[in-house]
C-alpha cells in the first residue's frame, strides 16, 4: 500500500475569527500543497479541517503518516472518537461533542486509509509543520482578500 505522509496546520487570527488551514501530502518525491479558510470559525475547526482536505485529496487508499501539531485533533481520534461515537455524539457529560461534523467528515475519511498519527510541538523548527502553518496563514491571507 502506498506511504503518504500529511503535514497539516489550522492557523485563527482571533478565536473564533478569520481562520486557515494548510496541508502538505509528500509521497515518495512527489509533494502537492493545499490551503484555504473560513471567514468565521475556531483554531481547531481548522486543525480539523486541514486534515480532511488532505485526506480527501487522496484518490485511492493509502497508508497515511499524520503528522499534526494538534493534540486536541490526534487525542481526539486516538482516545475520545469511540466513545463519542457509541453516545451518539455527545460526551460523557451528555453534552455535544464540539465540531461533530468535522469529526464526523474525519472519521468517514480516516475509515478509507490505513492511518497513523504523530504529534509534534508546534512553531519549534520541524520544516514540513512550519509549512503546513505558512499554507494555513496563505489560507488566511486569501480569506481577508475577499472580505
């Protein structure tokens, strides 16, 4: 099965505010860059949502190495996303569950790779997270073009 590896970021100016997200898909030495925003939203709506971009990029499964800088985003699907799923998509306080239908689009996108996730500290030097960040503020950057 093919190695892809995704470098992803979520970039908010004010939270909520103008949001962007960005992804960098790396296969071999192939590379393909992606970003956008959203004129209102949250830091982990694009965290989330860069992830998704990059997966539905993808045309056919793979085996896919994320590499994120979001804890909330990699705890989420490693530890939190069962139980969710089993209450019906609220917490263990019956509350809802944040951005459910993020959650939701991840999962259904999760379920067509073999996927593993990697945390890493973010604004430290890792070269592809500090692109993914500058295609997230790109994302920005094109959002407040149009407002």
């Amino acid at each position: 099965m093919t190695i892809v590896y995704l470098y992803t970021d979520g970039a908010c100016k004010g939270n909520p505010g103008v949001g962007g997200w960005g992804a960098v898909l790396r296969y071999g030495s192939h590379e393909k860059e992606l970003y956008g925003g959203e004129a209102h939203t949250t830091n982990n709506r694009m965290e989330l949502t860069a992830i998704i971009q990059g997966l539905t990029a993808l045309t056919r499964p793979c085996q896919v190495e994320i590499c994120t800088d979001s804890q909330y985003v990699k705890n989420g699907m490693e530890s939190w996303i069962h139980a969710w799923k089993r209450n019906g998509w609220k917490t263990a306080s019956k509350q809802a569950v944040k951005n459910d239908d993020l959650w939701q689009l991840l999962d259904q996108q999760v379920q067509r790779h073999q996927v593993s996730w990697t945390w890493v500290r973010g604004h430290t030097g890792h070269p592809e997270n500090e692109r993914a960040d500058q295609l997230a503020n790109l994302g920005v950057a094109s959002v407040r073009e149009k407002i």
